[in-house]
C-alpha cells in the first residue's frame, strides 16, 4: 500500500479532545481534594466527573491502540519507535486509570480517608499524560496527517465514539465546544451528525454550563 495521501486529514480535532484531558487533570485534582468530611453528594458530582474523564480517555486511548496504531505501523517511512513509545506510555496511562477507579467507589461513600490519596493519583495521572499528548501533538500528528486519508482519519474519530455509550454522546460534544475556539466549534459541528448539532444547541450546551456551576460552586472562594 503507498503512503502517499493526496488530500491530507485535519488532524486539529485531535489537539481539541486533547484540551479536554489537559483541563480535567488541571481541575480534578483540586475538585478531589476540596471535598469535605461526609459531604457524598458533592463527592458524587467529583466523582462523576473523574469517571466521565477516564472513561473518554479510554475510549479514546482504545481506539487508537486497535486502529491508529496498526494503520501507522503499516504504512512505508513510518517511525516504529514512535508508535511503540505511544504504546507503552498508554500502558502505563492504562495502569493509573486503574487505580483510580479502584478508589472511586470508596470516595464517594466516605470523601475524606481518600481524597488526598485519589488527588495524588490524579496528579501523577495529569503529569504523565500531558507529557503523552505533548508528544502525541508533536510527533504522531504530523505522521498521521502525512500517512493518512481523510477517510482513515475520520474513521478513527467514529470508532473513539463508538466506544462511548450513546447515552454519554451529547456530554462528550458540550465538553469539546466548552474548550474550542469559535472557529474549532464550527468545524466541529460540521463533523457532528445533524441530531447531535440540534441537541447541544437546545439543551446540551445549557446543561454543560449547570453542571460545571455545580462542580465548580465554592472554588476560589
């Protein structure tokens, strides 16, 4: 198979899902250790808000191990070690969302005994993988815009979404137009089938904005 792409992907959409994780792992970690003693229905909200993050890391981080991966591996001129280097550093992505999902439960029953512990965790997380997305950003993005079609990469993006509930969809597009810019939200919107443009138009953004008042009453107070 050639590796000449005539019409090159816009690969952008990458580095705005990328500023969803970079805004969580800059927020949660405070979000966690804020909680006070017996306070469950804040640590709810806190703990939904680290298992939407995670489960969306992983359906994206997934996506890229079973489709992104091999698609670069196979195509002539592409550097292996980069691709193994963004295969090993999810393995070890992999193994900190374990660990935090192993404290969540025990979190939201009882925030304090935890909070710091799972603040930590979310840090070490936040550090490792902002140093992944850097490179990610840096390196693979540029192989990925040379060596793919337009087809290719927009098959990945459906197959990211995929893997998330459907009942999650809409959140996860009012989190990608809470960080992008106008004309990122456009482009977005373009690429978004015409029931999710409508929903987050009349009730999707509104509810994003509720539930980031919730999340966030009290901070910087």
């Amino acid at each position: 198979m050639s590796d000449v792409v005539t019409s090159k992907p816009d690969v952008h959409d990458m580095v705005v899902v990328h500023r969803t994780f970079r805004r969580s792992c800059a927020e949660l970690p405070d979000l966690v250790r804020g909680l006070r003693p017996g306070d469950t229905a804040r640590a709810a909200l806190v703990v939904d808000a680290v298992r939407f993050m995670l489960m969306g890391l992983e359906a994206h981080h997934v996506s890229e191990d079973e489709y992104l991966w091999p698609l670069l591996t196979a195509r002539t001129g592409v550097r292996a070690d980069a691709v193994a280097r963004m295969e090993e550093q999810h393995h070890r992505l992999e193994e900190l969302v374990t660990e935090v999902r192993g404290a969540l439960d025990g979190l939201a029953a009882d925030p304090r005994p935890l909070a710091e512990q799972v603040a930590d965790q979310l840090t070490e997380l936040g550090s490792v993988l902002t140093a992944h997305m850097d490179e990610e950003e840096n390196t693979i993005l540029p192989l990925a815009a040379e060596h793919l079609s337009v087809a290719e990469w927009e098959e990945l993006g459906e197959i990211s979404l995929a893997k998330l509930d459907k009942k999650h969809l809409l959140r996860a597009l009012s989190v990608l137009m809470a960080v992008a810019t106008p004309e990122e939200q456009r482009t977005l919107l373009t690429k978004a089938p015409a029931p999710a443009r409508l929903l987050w138009r009349l009730s999707g953004r509104r509810a994003h904005a509720r539930r980031e008042a919730r999340l966030h009453v009290g901070q910087g107070d």
